[in-house]
C-alpha cells in the first residue's frame, strides 16, 4: 500500500502478553500510542485476563486496542503474525514491547525489528515495589528505551515460493521438479523473450537457490543440475516466519 497524502499514520504498538499490566500500558501512554495490538496465547488463560485488564486501562486513555491469538512462545509465529500485521498497511509506525510475555517473544520482537521496520523497546520495573493487578504486576521504573537493531533484507516472493515447495516434500527434490513448481506462478521462465532456454532455467532457480543458501533455509546435495535440494531446521522456521507473504490475512479494519 503506498502512502497516499491523506493517508492517516498511526503510532502502532505491539506487546505479548503474560501477567503483567502496567509494563505494558505504561510504555504506550508514554509513546503516544494510536492503537494497541496485544498477542497472547489464549484470550481465557491468565495472559487473556491480563489482557482484557489491559484493554480497559487502554480504553481510560482512548487508545482503541485489540487482541490477537497466537502461540507467543514461539518466535517464529509473531514474527509471521507481526509481518502480516505491517504488510497490510506499511505506512504506519509501529513498535513493540520485548518487555513482555514470553522469551520467546522478546526475540520476536526484535527480529521483527530486523525485518519489517518495527521498533522494539524494552521497559524496565521497580522489582521491590508491591504487584498493582496481580503477581507479577509491578511498577515500571524510567522512561521506554528503544532497542538498536539493523534492516536485514527479506527475502522475495520467488525464493518465499520456492521455499515453501521445498518443504512441502518429504525427501530432497530434484531442481528440475523445482523449475517445473515456479514455472507455474511465473516465477522462473521468459522474461524480455517469449522463449527461455534450460540453460537460463536453471540460472534463474540458482539465483533464488543462492538467496535459501545464504539464509540457511536449504541445503544443496551434489553439484550442478543434477543437484537435490532439502531444507534445513532454520528453513523450518523460516518458512513459519513468511508464511503470511504466501497467505496473507484479512488486515486490521482498525489499521485502516
């Protein structure tokens, strides 16, 4: 989506949530929040209740908030669940909590930070004070900091592809099979000519071989054309982490 001039620029944040509150909501009235998106494993489990606490105080400061499902102890699923959020409408600015919730999701965080722009930051509390909702609730102590993080490129919709074929086959496939699935959706074939020899094929496949390469995603069994290609335990999760870029979601009516 581009950015038109009437377009509207919310401050979006994003924050996984477990037991806390305040460390949560303190960050977002501080940074002038527009919209909150809360991540939590089940909307009736405690991080639910939690976040249900959340939403209210959110509501006392008009910052309209709500609450997505998904496994917040795996980093790969925010990480998806956050670029489908950002792909749908890139104009925004958004932010994260990696205070909050689980390990797992304060890595989330800050990957996503690496791949779609979004700016992590980090909270901290005063751990002697007594809990305000409940345990585990504490006081926050100073000012939001945020995280240092550098882009990382992603990866285009060809190797996204291509990845996803790869793993969707129990043994390692040949790269001819390869070229055949891309052929399909355009992805390897002509360019400027109608026609394009084998030979220009398996140079296209070979560029977006390299790109798996290079991230770990696949592993190449023996050499030249007659190599087999299988991915890896990293491409495993990093097929999770782009899964939205081949099925993207309904966006946020509220991001609209």
């Amino acid at each position: 989506m581009l950015m038109g001039p009437t377009t509207v620029r919310f401050r979006v944040h994003i924050a996984p949530v477990g037991r806390e509150v305040i460390r949560v909501v303190k960050p977002m009235i501080t940074l002038k929040a527009d919209v909150a998106i809360l991540l939590t494993l089940s909307k009736t489990d405690q991080s639910g209740l939690s976040a249900q606490i959340i939403r209210k105080e959110l509501e006392k400061e008009h910052i309209p908030t709500t609450i997505i499902e998904c496994n917040i102890s795996d980093s790969s699923e925010i990480v998806n669940e956050v670029g489908s959020i950002v792909s749908a409408y890139p104009h925004h600015e958004y932010m994260y909590n990696v205070s909050t919730g689980a390990r797992a999701a304060s890595i989330a965080g800050v990957i996503a930070g690496m791949f779609w722009g979004v700016r992590p930051y980090h909270i901290g509390i005063n751990e002697m004070a007594k809990p305000v909702h409940g345990e585990g609730d504490l006081p926050t102590v100073g000012s939001p900091q945020f995280v240092p993080t550098f882009q990382i490129p992603r990866l285009d919709q060809a190797a996204i592809e291509a990845l996803e074929f790869i793993a969707s086959t129990k043994e390692p496939i040949s790269k001819n099979l390869l070229i055949t699935e891309l052929k399909k959706t355009g992805k390897v074939g002509p360019r400027q000519s109608k026609s394009v020899t084998p030979q220009a094929l398996y140079g296209q496949l070979d560029s977006i071989l390299y790109k798996l390469e290079t991230w770990g995603f696949v592993e190449l069994i023996g050499h030249g054309k007659s190599a087999r290609v299988s991915i890896t335990e990293t491409g495993i999760e990093g097929r999770k982490m782009f899964f939205h870029m081949l099925k993207p979601r309904s966006p946020l009516s509220m991001l609209e």
